[in-house]
C-alpha cells in the first residue's frame, strides 16, 4: 500500500462503480457490511498520468511516506518540472544517473526510472489500449520494465486505473487486515486471502481499499 501527498493538479477521478459495489459487498460479506458505512462519503480517487504514477511508486520503493516525497520533490526538480507534478519520459531521459543520484535516488532507482522513460518513448508500453486490455495483459506490460514487479502493477490497476477486481496478495497491509477482521488476528495465508478474496469479486479491489482503511483510516493515494 503506498501513500503519499501528492500535490497534484491533475483533476482528481472516483471510480462510478464505487456505489454499486458497496452495496454488493454489503450484502454478501458480514464485515463489509460493518467496515463500509465507517467510512463515509471516502472513495477511491486517482490523479496524475501513467508515467508519473509509476514513476512515484519507484521512488519510494524501501522508503518511508516521508522521505519518498523529500526524494521525490527533488526528482522533479531535477527533470525541471516546476510546480507541476506531471514528469515527462523525455525530461528523465535528458538525465543521467549522476544526476539522478544528485536527487537522492540510489543507483539502482535512478537505472529504473531510465528503463521506464525508455519504454514510453519507446512505445513499449500501450498506454492508450490500456482500457480494451485486461488486467493480467496490462501486468505482463508493465513487469517487463525493471523495478516493476506484480505487486507495483496491481497498484497501479488499482490506484491509477481503478480496475474493480483486483486482489494483491503479495501486499502486507491486506493480508493483515484479514487477519485482523477476519481471523481474529491469526496469521492467513495467500490460499485463504484468496478463498475469502473470491467472495468479494466483481470488487475486489473496493474490499482491499476498505481493509486497508481499517487499519489506516487516512486515505489511501497511489
């Protein structure tokens, strides 16, 4: 689960499933039923471009909320985005990783997010055809670019595209609020987070956003 401030000035979208699927899982699971109306009016929102939300979730890979902005502020500084937070592939490009690394990023990161740029210039990644593409076509996309593994892709599934039905059981936060609200506090394994998982579907992704709220009841932003 990845937060952050994000000062964005990209308009800020809610998914227009959100109600219908509230009302589904409110019928079909007891704790659903008691965590969603706890939470009000909060919905899932997502902001920015593809490229930049990636680029974030690289930049604050292993580090905390806090010192992923500082890097982060200093990133875009450094790709002269001024006060915007969109990041353009090209900018990145016209880097190189001392001056990347100047920014704070390791020099692992900063040979990340030149591998990133590289598959957006390069039309490696099919962004407009995300919307026809299914979940799984969109992960086998972005995986093939270095530091970018499942779990990343199903945030960005889930935060920036706002897919309804996914279920990341690679993620430390949902496996142990269903430890919490399910299990009493007992530890659960992938094979029963995915048995429980298979009853929230075609939400899956609005049960796991409400599961991680209940152990952080600030809003969630990716």
């Amino acid at each position: 689960m990845v937060r952050g401030s994000a000062r964005a000035v990209a308009t800020v979208v809610t998914p227009d499933y959100w109600d219908e699927a509230c009302r589904h899982l409110s019928r079909r699971d007891r704790v659903m039923k008691k965590l969603i109306p706890q939470f009000g009016e909060a919905r899932l929102q997502s902001r920015g471009d593809a490229f930049t939300t990636l680029a974030r979730s690289i930049v604050g890979q292993q580090i905390s909320v806090k010192a992923a902005q500082s890097v982060w502020e200093r990133f875009v500084a450094a790709v002269g985005a001024g006060s915007s937070t969109r990041v353009q592939p090209q900018a990145v490009l016209a880097l190189d990783g001392t001056a990347l690394r100047a920014a704070g990023l390791s020099a692992r990161k900063a040979e990340y997010l030149l591998d990133l740029a590289q598959h957006f210039e390069g039309g490696q990644v099919h962004v407009r055809q995300w919307q026809q593409m299914d979940d799984e076509a969109i992960i086998e996309e972005l995986v093939a670019i270095r530091g970018i593994g499942r779990w990343t892709a199903e945030m960005f599934l889930i935060f920036h595209l706002m897919r309804p039905d996914v279920l990341p059981l690679d993620d430390v936060g949902l496996l142990k609020g269903i430890s919490t609200n399910y299990f009493s506090g007992e530890p659960v394994s992938r094979a029963e987070a995915r048995e429980l998982g298979d009853g929230w579907s075609p939400y899956r992704s609005v049960a796991t956003w409400y599961i991680w709220r209940s152990l952080d009841p600030l809003p969630v932003a990716y």
